[in-house]
C-alpha cells in the first residue's frame, strides 16, 4: 500500500512539473489557432487584411506562425502579434526557431518584457535583418535590472523599418518558442550602484509602452521628464526624492503620433551632487 501511495505521488510530482513547464509560453509550437490567430496571441489581422497566418512548413509538429507584409492600397501593413502571460521564474533567455525573407531593409523583431506587478525587471531582445531559408535557432540572452521574480512576460514578435517605410515581400515563420533555464538572484544588477546611470530605454524603437531605466548612488530628488523634437516638455513621469538604487518607470506613447522624442533625468543628492543626463528614444507606430 505504501509503494502504490509512492508511485501516486510520484506521478503527480511529475504531473505537476509538465505543468509548470507548459504554463510557461502560451501555445509556444502555434499549433492551435482558432479565428485565424494563434490560441493564446493577439495579432494585428483584421478583416481582410490578414499578415499572420498559420503555415503547415514547421520547425517540429504540424504549423508554425507565419507574417507576411500585406498590401492595401498603397500601403505596406506589417505583420505583428504578442502574448502576455503569467511567469514565476527568472529564466535566463528567450528561444525560438526562424526563417525569414526581408525586402528593402525590414527587420524581424522579438522582444520580451517582464514585470513585477507594474514594474518592469528584465527584457530581451532579438532582430535580424539577413534572410534566413532553413529553420535557424536565435537565443536572445535575458537581462535583469532588479532582484525582483517576474509574475508577467510580454513578448511580441513583428516586422520593424527604423525609417518607417515597410516593403512588399518581406516575410517570417516562427515556431517553438521557450525559455532557457531559471537563473538565480545573484545574475542581477548591484542592489546598492555607485554611479549615476540612464540606461537606454527598452524596447527601443517601441509601440506604445518602453520601460526606462535609472540608478542613482546617494538619496536625492530626482525629475524625469519626456520632450519632443521641438524641445517642448510633454510630461513628468518621476519628480520626488528616491533613496539610493536602480529603478524602472513605464512610458506609454498611445497618445503621442510617432516620432523621436527625448528623456531627460536631473538628480541633486543630498550631499550636493548633480547629474543630469538626455537619451533619445523612437516611438513607432
């Protein structure tokens, strides 16, 4: 009786582990659709405009994702789709396995975000603008700016042109998404820095939200502020005293059109010292 009770439990310990691993990335093989897209992702198809599609030429299994510039009118439309979902792990890259055929300069373009709540902890990003004919593996490493464990990842996946102009013919199939193993806490950036940083926002160019990251190496007031080209101040996304430490604070654009735009940071520590630093960001809508 209690070697049958040890063979129960062993099954469900083993139950519950393929459990945990499929609830990492939704549909990950795109081998279920239902309504033309994905179980699970949210693509841009719309009526009859349709640049994702289901494709039986698949990296494992029977399907994969497949985008395809599609034209209206004049218009190239490019193709995109995204899933967010519910992580506990800080898992240390993001997989995948691709081909892809690029016209006029498109680039393929995988990012990931993940957030605590509504802070964001760690992104990564992978983009290829070679053509690609066999099914090839990207690895994009994932980096952490705190010791926090995520509870939610964003991944998207499009087609992106840095000069905004899409290009007839440019398409990509994707499958078998994952990520790579847990990491530790110890990978992440150093709790307490000691130099002022503004880090370059992720994504970047992004469409509509990016996350900016600062650190700052003594308690003081700190004002972080979103310009247009023009030099005009369109809003104040920090403005109070923060004590020693790296922080991350969401930008949303979808009230902004697309363009270049700027943030700025302006510190002044207790103890007297200043830093003030400006970085370009692209919203790309």
């Amino acid at each position: 009786m209690r070697k049958m009770s040890q063979i129960f439990l062993l099954i469900f310990i083993c139950l519950a582990a393929l459990s945990v691993s499929s609830a990492q990335i939704p549909n990950a093989g795109f081998e279920t659709w239902s309504a033309g897209s994905p179980t699970g992702w949210i693509t841009n198809n719309a009526g009859t405009i349709v640049p994702i599609t289901q494709t039986t030429d698949a990296h494992s299994g029977s399907s994969a994702m497949q985008g395809t510039m599609q034209t209206v009118f004049t218009y190239n439309y490019p193709p995109s789709a995204y899933a967010d979902f519910s992580v506990n792990s800080r898992y240390s890259s993001l997989k995948g396995w691709y081909k892809y055929t690029p016209a006029g300069g498109d680039t393929l373009y995988i990012h990931a975000v993940f957030y605590k709540g509504t802070t964001g902890v760690a992104y990564t990003q992978f983009f290829t603008g070679t053509s690609v004919s066999t099914y090839t593996q990207f690895t994009a490493p994932i980096t952490y700016i705190s010791s926090a464990v995520p509870d939610t990842a964003y991944i998207e996946i499009m087609v992106e042109s840095l000069n905004g102009t899409y290009h007839a013919g440019t398409t990509f199939k994707l499958d078998d998404l994952s990520f790579g193993p847990a990491t530790g806490v110890e990978q992440s950036f150093p709790i307490k820095p000691n130099v002022f940083t503004l880090s370059q926002n992720y994504p970047n160019p992004f469409n509509p939200s990016t996350i900016i990251t600062y650190q700052i190496p003594n308690d003081g007031i700190v004002r972080l502020d979103i310009f247009d080209v023009m030099g005009r101040m369109l809003t104040t996304l920090v403005n109070e005293e923060k004590s020693v430490g790296q922080y991350s604070v969401p930008f949303d654009g979808s009230q902004f059109t697309s363009g270049i735009y700027f943030y700025r940071i302006n510190v002044l520590t207790r103890d007297g010292k200043s830093f003030s630093q400006t970085n370009k960001m692209i919203l790309m809508k």
